[in-house]
C-alpha cells in the first residue's frame, strides 16, 4: 500500500449525449477503468452520460469515484437535477449549481480529462486551462476535441500551455500521459 495521496483525475462529459456517437460510452468506461489501474481516483460531476459511464468502469475494477453535484442534497440531486447515485463512493453536495459546481470539480483534481461533451463540458476544460492544470482530451468521433483544439489556437496561449495539454484516442495512452503531466507539475 502507498503512504502517499492518489492522484485525482477529473471525467469531463456530456450529460445528455445525442451527438457523442455510438463508441463515447465503450471510450468513456474504459477511461475509468484506466484511472483507477493507473492508481488514481475518479472524480465526476456525479451526472449522467459520459462521465458516468467512466464511473461505471471505475467501479467495474474496484476503483474510487467522487462526484461532486450541483445540488445541496441527495434529494434535490435525484428529485430536482434527475441525477443518478450509483457508482460513486462519495458525493459532494455543492448547492452551487451547474456553474459553480463545474468550478469546484475542476479544482478538487489534479488532472480534467475531457471526452465527449457539451457546453458545460467546454466550461470545465476553460476553467482547467485557466488555472493551467493538465488537461488531457480523448479524441473520437464527436466534435468535442476539434472544437478545442481551435479554442486553444485561438486563446493566444497557446505557447504556454503546449506542455500542459496532451490528446489521445486511446484511453490507456491517455491516461499514461496525463499522469506524467501531474508528476511533472507535483514535482515543480
């Protein structure tokens, strides 16, 4: 058993995934069972779609979710966001909505990984690429990572943060290169 605190690696998806294609859910259960063989812990918005699929792997290898919810109980989260409670070890009720929610998840992890998404999945890769964490970005057959790839030419940072942001179509690869990414940063 390590003495040292896993790294925690945030899942960045589409709640409602219409538009994600027929492998984002394989793509995004395999995500999580990567982090959780990569000796890390999962962190979600406790939602549905592609973050709770890499929950779903997650838990499939015995690994550590946390979600973190928008809502301010278990009640309003399943009653009011119709958000499911499965496959997390821990949720954290914000009462922050999504906004302040997608703020308090990005910065409760080392990493944000992002899959397939939509506008709030956008807003969580801003908020990790402002606070220059790493950020790794599984490519596919939506539109997620070619719409930030031209988010980050067109930030004019994008010199700054090259050594920060690292993309892959394959789960495994991906989360090998985002790990490297937090050790790089643990030890600055």
């Amino acid at each position: 058993m390590n003495n040292y605190p896993k790294f925690k690696i945030c899942v960045s998806g589409a709640a409602e995934t219409d538009m994600c294609g027929e492998s984002a859910f394989g793509k995004a259960e395999e995500l999580g069972k990567e982090i959780i063989k990569q000796d890390c812990v999962l962190v979600n918005g406790a939602t549905t779609g592609f973050p709770y699929w890499a929950a779903k792997g997650a838990k499939s290898v015995d690994g550590i979710v946390v979600g973190i919810s928008p809502a301010y109980c278990e009640k309003e989260h399943v009653e009011e966001y119709k958000l499911p409670i499965d496959y997390q070890n821990l949720i954290i009720y914000t009462g922050f909505g999504y906004s302040g929610r997608n703020l308090l998840l990005t910065r409760s992890a080392d990493a944000v990984v992002v899959g397939c998404g939509r506008m709030g999945t956008i807003s969580e890769f801003t908020i990790a690429f402002e606070d220059k964490k790493p950020i790794g970005i599984l490519t596919g057959e939506w539109e997620t990572d070619e719409l930030l790839k031209e988010i980050i030419q067109k930030s004019h940072r994008a010199e700054e943060m090259k050594d920060k942001i690292v993309f892959s179509s394959d789960p495994k690869e991906l989360i090998s290169k985002v790990v490297e990414l937090i050790k790089k940063e643990k030890t600055r």
